[in-house]
C-alpha cells in the first residue's frame, strides 16, 4: 500500500498527505516492513514534490516512531504482568532482525543529521539579493582583485595566466565544458533550488558498514557507522556541489562541510575527503575557484585544506608519541619506534588530490588545483616544522606538489600547441602521459615539425640547430619556474593558434623573426632523429588516406621514410631492431595505404574493406594520378627492399662475431647519447624518454617480409606503372589472384621456367611502347628506370632488353636516333648474339621489300639480275619466316605503307647496320652470322652502285 502511494503513477498518491503515510507506517508490526518502508521513503521524491513534506522533518518523525517500535520489540521490554506488546517479544533467531533493524536506523539518522546541517546552511538568513550579488559579481570581481591585488604565489599567477591562454588558443571558455554553467548556477540559487532530502538519500545508502579506524567495529555503535556517497561519479558531484559550497562563501562558515562530514562518520576518512574535495573543485567555474583560493587573506578553501592537513599532522605526532610511551617500558633491543621517521603520511601530503590532479584531463583546472593544495601543504607543514624539531621538513612535503605542476605545465604545452592537428584517444594527462604506452611523444613533436615545413632537409636542419640552441629549456625543471620561462611557452602555445595550418603546402613561413621555435627546443631529450623521421612518415601517410588525391601527401611521406633510410646509413653503430624501424615503417604504409588500392585497381572494390569505393573509384579510373602512385609506390618499395638486406647483412655480421647484445627485444628506448643538447642539464626532464608505444607496436605485430613475395609486388608496380594492361600481365605472375591481399608478403613465391614466356612478351610490349616514344637522340646511354626494376624482379638480363630496344628502334627505321651509340656501345653491355640475329632478320625483311620494289620498276628491274642468287634466296626465305607472324607482317605493312614516310627502305640503312654486325661479330668470331651479313652487305654494295650507274 506504501509503495502505491508513493508511486508516481498512482492516483492515490494524488490524494494523499504525509499523515495519510505516518498513518500506514503506524499500522505495520514488522520491524523488517519498517526498514524497507523507511528506504522506500528515504527514495521517494513525492514526499516532497507532491505532498509537501519539508526537507527531512517527516523522515525524522518516521524515525521517532521505528525508535520505539525498536524498543518494544527488546526482550526486556515486555510488560510486567505478562501481557505482550503491540509486537511480539521475540526469540533468539530474531535478535539478529533487530541489531539489523537498529542499524538501520543509525544509518539514517546519520544521513538525517548530515542533510539537516547542509539544510540549515541552504536556508540561511541570506536575503536574495545578496545571493544574486555574490554570484553575479564572481566574472567581475576577480579581474577587480587582479587590478587590487595579485595571486599569493607565483605559482598562483602562472595558473591564471594558463586560465587565460587556454581561452585564447582553443577559441572558448575553459567552463564551456562544466556540468552547470555560471549563468545556471545563478538562476538555481535564484529560484532558491536547495538539495532535495530524497537525492541527498539515494547518494548516501551505504553499501556497506566499514570498521572504525581506532578499533573493532563494535555492534550498534553509532561511532563505527562510515557513509559514504554513491560509486557513481554522476549522482555523486551534485551532492557535493552542495557539500561543498560553503567553502565558496566566507571563512565563518566553512566548518559546516565538516560537520556534515562528522554526521557521515568520514571526517577522518582523509583520502576520501581529498577525492570528494578534488571532484568538487573540478566543477567550479575557473573564476569562482580562483576568487575562494587564490586572492586574498582568507580563503575558506586553502583553511579547509590547512585544517585537514594539520589535524593528519597532529594525529600522526600524537600516536607517534603513544609509541614512544610504550617503547620505553622495553629494553633497548625490543624498541620498535623509530625516532628519525618523519610524520609526513601519504594523506598529510594530500597524495589522494595528487594522484587525482595527475589523471585530471582538464589541465587549466587541475593547474589550479594543484597550485591551491601546494600552498596548504605549504603553509601546514612550515607551521608544523618549526614544532616538529624537524620530524616533518616543509620541502619534503611540498616538492612533489612542485614536480606535479611542472609536468602540468608539460601537458598544457602540448595539448594547447596541437590542438589543432592533435587527435588522442584518450586526454591528455599526467598520469596517461606516465603510463607510457598511450602516448608517443615522438608523434607529438613529428606533428608540429610538419607545422613548420614539408621539407624533409628543412626540418633535419631544424633538428640540428635545437640540439645547440641557447635557447632550448626543459619546463619539467626548476629552470622553467620563471615567469618569462612559462609566459615564453605560453606564447608559443598561442602563436600556434593564430597561424593558418595548411597540409597543402610544403614550404615555410617567410617570417620566422617572431617564431618561437618549434616544440622540440622544450623536450630536447625526444630529439631522436630515427624515431621522429619515422612518425612524419607515419603521419604523412595518415593525412594521405584521409585525402587520397593529395598525393603530394604521401611522396612527402617517402621523403620522410628517404630521410629515415638516410639516418640508418649514418648511424652504422646501430642495432638489427633500429634498422628494423625504416622496415615496419614502409611495410607499415604500404600495407595500410598502398597495398589496398592496388588489390582495388587489379580486381575492383569487393574485398577491399579499407577504402570508399565512392571515394577511390574515380581516382582509380584517373591515369595520371594512377601513374603518380606508382611512382611513389615503387620507391616505397625499394625502401623496403634496402632494409631488409640491411637487416639481413647486420643479422649475418653479429652471428660471425658472436654479439648478441644488440637482439635485446625487450626495450626500443632510443639510444640517444649523441643527440643530446650539450647546453642542458636533462636530468629530471619530464617525461622520461622510453619505448615508443606506436613503433613497439609495429615492431611485434609486424611478419616476417619474404624476398621473393616482395619483388613479385614491385615487379607488379613496375610492370603496371610501364603498361597498364591487367590481361597481358596477369600470365607473368605466379598466383595472380593472391598479390596484395592482406598476408600476401609473407609467402615464398616459387617462378617457374614457364613464365619466362610471358614475361618476355610483356616485357617487348613495353620495350615497344617505349621505343614508339623515343624521338631524341642516343648519344651515350639508355635510361630504362622501371624497366631495370622489372628486369631484375624477374631475372630478366639488362643486356637483353637493351638489345631489343635498339632492335626494336630499326624496325621502327629509327636507325638515325641509335647508330651512334650502337657504334661506340661496349659488347658487354648488350647481347650481341641477340642483337645480331634479330637484326639479320630485320636486314632481310628489308632487303625483301626493297627487291619487291625493285622488280616492279621496269629501269631497276635489270638490276636485280646483278645479285647472287643462292644469297638472294636465303634472304627472301628468312623474310618469309618472320612475314610468316601475322603481327609482324601488319607491322611491316605499316611501317612501308604509302602515307608512311619510309614508302620503301633505306638501301644506305641495310648497308650501315649490316657494317655494324661486321664490326660486332668479328670480335666473337659468329662465322655463320658473319658470312650471311657479308654476302647481303655485297649485294647491297652491288646495288648501290648499280643505282649510281644507271
């Protein structure tokens, strides 16, 4: 019946009043009926919403009546004639209900004894339009107190001063974020919108009952009851945004956060009270904060801080010495005190608010925050020192709240200088940065090097000059404390926000005078030239695939992974896993990027997850840009190539030697002697340089690359950036269907002598297309770029293919364009053998059309009588034999056709090329060749001159 009323879809409820409940509860004879049906009110938000119960008032009233159904229900409180009470005495089964009845209501007499104090204070003698004025003036009176008087300590100002150049770079408020607004705060204490009994209840129910900290918890004893708030950190903030407010207001009302505190039981739970305290603070308007902690004399935040550290302090002196008492009763050799200990404890130091300072994400607060516990740890421990006799040391206590603002002041720097080409998966923090494998430092200085240029050659000057800059500091030291030293960063952070940044452009800003270095001159122990090249690769790359027509993107990438390859070759001394890195880079980026949109060129979208077809398929279809990755797939593919014969030869060298030191796979940390800046003392820099999280990464879930596999992949993009024809290729290639899936590197590829065929014909194809081309001169030699790679990718010999190019340049009657290289050509560097027969058959095919066309002319038809017949014969027939291709014969037709430019061939030419098998083949004693070339050499001598005659 209880619960239909106060259900909110009741119409009994609407008729109802909080007698109408009492009247219920009055009726109920069960003490276990009582303490669900007092949860059920403690949860209930009709009590107060609909029936107009006030605050806790009718919970206490509930409360009085479950007191004294508690103590009828104890056996001593049956009557005295023998009668028995409204509820019956109970047995000894039962007594267990009853310790857990009455602790029931212990619990919510605590939590109605810490809301009426928090109640009382809400609904103080403060007249409405002194609340309105203290929270509408907090924006303006903190710029007044600027202008009055400044922060109390340095460290006071310098989170001011990151308050307002947080604002400055990203463009808002540092409260945009905040779960209330300042203008919220204001309408609710307008509308006088105080806690609610019921949400203060449903934040306190404990899970538990925990033991006291000075004994055994004891039964039934109200002193041993701990309440705390809900583990939920979103129900939990809105009762502490109540909790703590008084802290906001004056110094002499400050100690009602206590006395809720006391009515909880945790007053002295310290490493709660700092967490509470810490979430608390993070909700605050940055100016409200300031304003209660930072200005002035009296700030009830620091007291309240100062009270708990103090009376932590007092606490520790106090059984210190209840040890000393009780030592002195034993010998010296029992003595268990040890008198040189210092008091300071882990809460006096408030590690609990430095621990959460340290993963607090956002950093312009806990700035704030930790420069606020500072000075109360400052402030109570000096106080302390001086009575102490020096078991509590003042800088002892405070240099870690020193350390914490400095790596503070490090992840500011970084957040506000990338934050506009930074995206992390997880905030920026102390505590994230510590962890070690969630942030890759080397990437965060990478980025803002491609802030300041493209170039490769530019940003590796960049790096040499910061490793002896005068003005390169570390803001993790002490060094950094100096007002122009943090305002010198935070104008660095700012000048960041106000360039243009623009990944369309490779080139530097023409005005340099007002920069203020890049980010590497603030954390020079990360100036690692191997790691950094590494990651602007990796980052070059990443940018390319988000826009894929950039291409410029990714060829700055190969100049990157070229500047890295670069580092490698002077670096000899180091080890096989630094050289790995150029290795797990390249195959890095050609698996994530190239690899995918050569498998969708080759067999369409159907397999290729990685990429939109929406997106890619008219660059596909785009021949130019098409042939611009290639080109820059081809040189990624000799990157990875090199490095792995480096690590090969390296790997090989060590195993002779009998050095195993450097397979230490356990740890990447850079070994970075050589780079460090000579004019700084690194020691206690922040953060420590240690394995690279991303390259680690990498380096073990990277396979082992097979030699074969990877030349089969470049012979493809070699072969394709040559001649785009899928069809003609696709016989060359081993396992066709396989190339550029996901592990298809990873398997040996076996050619066998049967593919020699088709790779010949693909490669005569291309020689054709290129000897078509050619319209320049030969002089002195023949540059065949990516036919060299295809060459070799298929064990293809140069001298060949050189050879059917320039045979190929005579059937195109080019023979002005090669005659003088073939003249001063070194026989070694073409297969003479190949190059003389095909150009036999070349001479005879000409020769046969000449003497076609000789024997139709009436005046030269005589001549022809002149020859030698046997050799005219072996000519035609050999003719025949090549005319015999049907290609071949629609070739020749074309090239001789009457719109051709050569209707008939160059008696003169056969003369010349048969001259230069001459000059060949006497070298190499070829007699059978060398007799036919004499013979038509003869003939043509013979026409010649029978031409000249007639």
């Amino acid at each position: 019946m209880l619960k239909q009323i106060l259900s909110s879809d009741s119409s009994i409820m609407q008729r109802s009043t909080p007698e109408d409940v009492y009247d219920i509860l009055e009726q109920m004879t069960s003490l276990v009926d009582l303490g669900v049906a007092l949860d059920v009110l403690g949860k209930s938000t009709h009590l107060e919403e609909e029936m107009g119960a006030e605050g806790s008032t009718f919970h206490s009233h509930v409360l009085e009546l479950c007191q004294f159904r508690l103590e009828e229900a104890r056996p001593h409180d049956a009557s005295d004639d023998g009668s028995s009470s409204m509820i019956s005495s109970v047995s000894s089964g039962d007594c267990v209900k009853t310790n857990k009845f009455e602790e029931k209501l212990v619990i919510h007499e605590r939590i109605v004894a810490a809301y009426d104090v928090l109640h009382r204070y809400e609904s103080a003698s403060y007249s409405d339009d002194e609340e309105d004025d203290i929270e509408e003036e907090t924006d303006n009176e903190i710029n007044d107190l600027s202008e009055r008087t400044a922060p109390r300590t340095p460290w006071a100002v310098e989170a001011m001063a990151w308050i307002d150049t947080y604002e400055k770079v990203s463009g808002c408020s540092v409260d945009a974020n905040l779960r209330l607004t300042p203008d919220q705060r204001r309408s609710m204490n307008r509308k006088g919108l105080g806690l609610s009994f019921s949400t203060f209840f449903k934040a306190c129910m404990p899970k538990e009952i925990a033991p006291n900290h000075y004994g055994d918890h004891r039964k039934h004893d109200a002193d041993a009851l701990y309440i705390f708030l809900t583990d939920s950190t979103r129900s939990r903030i809105p009762i502490l945004e109540h909790i703590f407010s008084p802290l906001l207001k004056d110094i002499f009302v400050f100690k009602v956060v206590n006395s809720v505190f006391d009515c909880l039981g945790i007053r002295e739970e310290y490493a709660v009270l700092q967490k509470y305290f810490g979430e608390w603070f993070m909700t605050l308007p940055a100016n409200a904060a300031a304003k209660a902690s930072l200005f002035g004399l009296w700030c009830p935040i620091l007291r309240w801080l100062q009270e708990m550290i103090t009376s932590i302090l007092d606490e520790e002196d106090k059984k210190r010495t209840n040890d000393v008492m009780s030592d002195l009763a034993l010998s010296s050799s029992e003595k268990k005190v040890d008198n040189t200990r210092s008091l300071l404890s882990g809460d006096a130091r408030l590690d609990t608010l430095r621990t959460f300072c340290e993963k607090a994400a956002d950093l312009p607060r806990a700035f704030l925050l930790a420069a606020v516990c500072r000075e109360a740890v400052l402030i109570a421990t000096r106080q302390k020192e001086a009575k102490s006799y020096g078991m509590v040391l003042c800088r002892e206590a405070v240099e870690p709240w020193n350390v914490l603002l400095r790596k503070i002041r490090v992840c500011l720097l970084v957040d506000l200088r990338l934050r506009k080409v930074l995206i992390e998966p997880l905030p920026i923090t102390v505590a994230n940065v510590e962890e070690g494998g969630i942030f890759s430092i080397f990437s965060w200085i990478a980025r803002d090097e491609l802030m300041v240029s493209h170039q490769q050659n530019e940003i590796v000057a960049l790096e040499d000059a910061c490793r002896s800059s005068r003005q390169a500091f570390h803001p993790s030291c002490s060094f950094g404390d100096a007002a122009s030293k943090y305002k010198l960063l935070q104008d660095f952070c700012m000048e960041s926000a106000l360039k243009t940044i623009s990944h369309t452009t490779s080139k530097r800003t023409n005005n340099r005078k007002e920069d203020r270095g890049p980010l590497l001159l603030y954390l020079s122990p990360f100036n690692c030239p191997l790691e950094l090249a590494a990651h602007r690769a990796l980052i070059l790359s990443a940018e390319w695939g988000e826009t894929p027509a950039s291409l410029h993107l990714l060829e700055d990438a190969v100049r990157a992974m070229c500047a890295l390859d670069d580092t490698l070759c002077e670096g000899s001394n180091l080890d096989v896993k630094s050289r790995s890195i150029s290795n797990v880079v390249c195959s890095e980026i050609f698996q994530t990027r190239i690899r995918p949109v050569y498998r969708a060129l080759l067999f369409g979208f159907d397999d290729v997850d990685e990429l939109s077809e929406d997106i890619m398929y008219p660059l596909c279809h785009d021949p130019e840009w098409v042939r611009g990755l290639g080109k820059i797939a081809s040189e990624v593919m000799a990157l990875m190539e090199r490095s792995c014969s480096d690590i090969v030869i390296k790997s090989n060298l060590m195993k002779k030697s009998g050095d195993d030191t450097n397979n230490d796979v356990e740890s990447l940390a850079p070994k970075n002697d050589a780079w460090i800046n000579p004019n700084l003392d690194s020691i206690g820099a922040w953060p420590v340089v240690k394995d690279d999280p991303v390259i680690k990464n990498l380096i073990s879930r990277s396979k082992k690359i097979e030699a074969s596999a990877l030349a089969q992949h470049r012979s493809i993009i070699c072969a394709l950036l040559l001649h785009f024809d899928v069809e003609l290729l696709s016989p060359s290639i081993p396992h066709f269907n396989t190339v550029f899936l996901q592990d298809s590197m990873s398997f040996e590829v076996n050619v066998s002598p049967s593919y020699l065929e088709h790779r010949t014909k693909f490669l005569k194809c291309i020689i054709s297309k290129k000897a078509r081309d050619t319209d320049q001169q030969i002089l002195d030699h023949i540059t065949y770029g990516e036919i060299n790679v295809l060459c070799g990718s298929w064990d293809i010999s140069v001298c060949d293919v050189k050879s059917m190019f320039l045979l190929e340049m005579y059937r195109l009657e080019k023979d002005a364009l090669v005659d003088e290289f073939v003249s001063t050509c070194s026989t070694n560097s073409i297969n003479v053998v190949t190059f003389i027969s095909g150009g036999l058959d070349i001479a005879c095919v000409r020769f046969t059309i000449l003497l076609e066309t000789f024997e139709r002319t009436k005046k030269l038809r005589s001549i022809i009588g002149l020859l030698d017949a046997d050799t005219c014969e072996w000519v035609k027939d050999r003719a025949r034999k090549v005319l015999l291709d049907e290609q071949e014969r629609e070739f020749y037709d074309k090239i001789y056709s009457e719109s051709s430019s050569n209707q008939i061939p160059s008696l003169l030419g056969i003369q010349q090329l048969l001259t230069k098998f001459l000059q060949m083949g006497t070298s190499l004693q070829l007699k059978t060749s060398i007799e036919r070339a004499r013979a038509i050499s003869k003939m043509s001598t013979v026409l010649l001159q029978a031409i000249e005659d007639s």
